[in-house]
C-alpha cells in the first residue's frame, strides 16, 4: 500500500499528460503531492523527511515549469531528487562515517559492516544513474518518451535493482541466533 501511495503523484502525473499536456499534469503532479502530504498530517501519520524534500522540489520545480510555461524544470525534478539522494547518502559516508541505508535498514537486516559499505556505495551509483540517466532520456528524446520512461523506465529499472540487491544481500544475512 505504501509504494501505491508514494506513486500516486507519479500515476496522476501519467494520466494527466496523456489526457492533456505536460502543463496540466506537472499542475496535478503538484496538487496531487500537496494532497498526499495534508492526507497522512490529517491522519496523524509521520512524515518522513525525504516525503517533505520530494515535496518541496516538485513544489519548486513544477512551479517554475508552470510560471516559465517552460517543461525543462520538470524533466529536471527526478535528476535532482536522485542526485539529492546520492549526495545526502555520499555524504553521511564521507562527513559523518554513518551508512545512512544502514540508518534505514539496520533495524530489519543483520549484515557484516563491509557489506553495509558496499550496499550505500551500490545505492549511491544506483541514483546517480537514475539522474543521469534521467538527464539523457530528457534531452535526447521526444517529451512522450521521457513521461513514459519516468513512470515505467524508472520503476522498472528500481524494481530490477531492488531485487538484484535481494539476491546479492542473501549471501550476507546473519541468522539471529
């Protein structure tokens, strides 16, 4: 239920451009995330952290896109989200000596301290990827290809991802004794 949650802006974004254009649906992407976040504040759900930022840039983002009636800011929101990651994860390596996927996961997974190494490296080129990657399809290709690469490209290359790293992680996990 989660994820479907988290892909609703994502989702509406979709239909609304193949129903209108990217305008109309970078308006809906930016109404349907001020809704998401004033739904879990109405339900007395947490916020996490990372839900205010995405906010904040689709927020500033699609604002600009809207305001400069100019669709490059919102075809650059995911490389900056993406890069937003690899950066906050780069460092919390680099400047505090933390894991933050360790910070994340720690709790539900018992892993040798050089695998939790390699997994915060292993996400921090995944993202950085997805920004590039994102950058690429941007410029390279017609608008219908991006919106169509930044809801099933994206998913399906973080679900591939996801489950490589299950597969990979499986050799490492600790039994509780």
């Amino acid at each position: 239920m989660k994820l479907l949650f988290d892909l609703f802006p994502l989702v509406l974004f979709f239909v609304a451009y193949r129903v209108a254009d990217i305008y109309v649906a970078t308006g809906v992407a930016i109404a349907a995330s001020v809704a998401q976040i004033a739904w879990l504040q109405l339900r007395g759900r947490p916020i996490e952290a990372m839900q205010w930022v995405g906010l904040a840039i689709i927020v500033v983002f699609g604002g600009m896109t809207l305001w400069l009636h100019d669709e490059t800011f919102i075809k650059w929101k995911p490389t900056v989200l993406y890069g937003l990651f690899a950066a906050v994860l780069l460092g919390g390596r680099a400047f505090f000596g933390r894991d933050l996927i360790r910070s994340v996961m720690g709790s539900k997974l018992a892993l040798p301290e050089p695998v939790w190494r390699r997994l915060n490296v292993a996400w921090i080129a995944f993202f950085a990827a997805m920004a590039v990657l994102n950058l690429l399809v941007a410029y390279r290709f017609p608008t219908d290809v991006w919106v169509n690469f930044k809801l099933f490209g994206t998913m399906g290359l973080t679900i591939a991802f996801v489950i490589a790293q299950g597969l990979w992680l499986g050799r490492y996990v600790e039994e509780e004794s």
